[in-house]
C-alpha cells in the first residue's frame, strides 16, 4: 500500500445527534478533512443512544465514538456501547459525556462498583462517581498536563496542551479502584483534577473531558480524532485479513 492511498472504515457515532450541539455539526466536516488530509475516510453511522441498547448495536465496527450531548436518551445505551468497544477491543474514543460514561461503564463493570451513578442523570444517588465540578468549564479553556509516556501524549505529541470544554461534570470518587483494575488517569488539569483516561491493555481506548470536536475551526481534525482514524482503518485491515 503506498502512503497516498485511501484506506477505509466504519464508525459508529454514538449520540443524540442535534444542530444544537457545535459538536455535532463538525463531524461531517471533520470526516472530510480526514479523508483529504490524512487519507482516511471513515464511513460513519449515527448511532441514538436509545438503539445503541440493542445487543450488538456497535460490535462489527472499527471504531466506536462516543460523542457529547449529554444528558443522553438513554445510560444504558452509551454504557452497553462503551462495553462493547472495551470488551472486543474495538478503538473507541469518548468526549466530554462520553468520557464521564466511560468512567461509569468501567465503574460498574469492570471494578464491581454497581451503585455508582451520575449526578446528571441520578442527582439523587448516594454514591456519585461523576459530580459537578466545582467550577463549571462551560465554554472555558485550560491546559491540561499529560504524563509522559501515555497513548494522550503520543497521540497529541506534547506534555501540555490548551483544550475546549463544555460541561459541568467531572469525575470525583472512586479513582484509585479504577486505577486498580486498570484505568490509567493520563490527563489532568493544573490543579490534579483528572480529564483524561485510557486502558493500557487495549488497542485504543481514550476518553476525554474535554471536546476534541472545538479544536480550532473544525477544518482540521484534532491529533485525537486523526488517532482514532488511524486505529480504526488499521482494525479494519486486521479484520479483513483472512483467518
């Protein structure tokens, strides 16, 4: 295969697609500067977070993108398809909710935590793994420090980076279980306030507070999502080598 040629794959867009979340709107033209920068065209299907609660809603992709919108149609949804990328070792990529949803499916599934809840969903739980943050960073931008030697800093190729929030609630309780089964906390803010995580043990399974999607003017994908393009056309060859 030569450097120029067009490698391919399906994604599966999970959310509530709306032309009220800025997110949302850049992903076609996101998936196009993909395709015209980097030579990587994904076939992306949006997935509702109500149909992402079918078994099997996501598996058969090469990649499954979480995407803000928060709160969700459905938890269990977003959690079923968090599940299925970790499990299966699909690439999977989770943004603003879709990183705090990554938090909780590990949470309950992987370190038996199975009453921990998200205060934006369930205000009223006794056990709230995601919170709202002390400061809301609705709008707000602020760097944040990447350990060295993780797949963040790889992938961004830089300690530090200025990234654009929009969201209210953050993770809190809980962390060093996580830590303990596995979750590596690869990004924090200034302050030691967690806003990245990854799984080590999986091809590519990155999660962030913060909205790669508000990178710039949308023209050019951010080094996450160009990761997450990468991962997946190579998951694609992989697949479609014969047995």
């Amino acid at each position: 295969m030569t450097e120029t040629a067009v490698r391919t794959a399906t994604v599966a867009l999970v959310g509530d697609r709306s032309p009220n979340v800025v997110s949302h709107t850049r992903i076609p033209r996101l998936l196009d500067a993909l395709a015209e920068r980097d030579r990587l065209v994904l076939d992306a299907y949006w997935i509702p977070t109500e149909d992402a609660e079918a078994p099997g809603a996501v598996r058969g992709f090469d990649a499954v993108w979480v995407l803000p919108g928060s709160p969700y149609r459905s938890e269990a949804g977003v959690l079923a398809a968090v599940r299925t990328a970790r499990e299966e070792g699909i690439p999977f990529l989770g943004t603003c909710g879709g990183f705090q949803h990554t938090l909780l499916e590990f949470a309950r599934n992987a370190c038996g935590l199975t009453g921990v809840a998200h205060a934006e969903n369930d205000p009223g739980a006794e056990d709230l793994l995601i919170e709202p943050l002390a400061c809301s960073l609705v709008g707000h931008e602020a760097t944040v420090v990447l350990e060295a030697g993780s797949l963040a800093e790889s992938v961004i190729g830089s300690p530090r980076t200025v990234e654009r929030y929009f969201c209210s609630y953050g993770p809190s309780r809980h962390l060093d279980t996580l830590r303990a089964h596995g979750m590596r906390f690869s990004g924090h803010d200034t302050d030691g306030q967690v806003r990245v995580a990854e799984l080590p043990d999986h091809p590519f399974f990155l999660a962030s507070l913060f909205q790669p999607e508000l990178y710039g003017d949308g023209s050019r994908p951010h080094p996450m999502i160009r990761a997450l393009g990468r991962a997946a056309v190579e998951h694609a060859a992989k697949t479609a080598q014969p047995a």
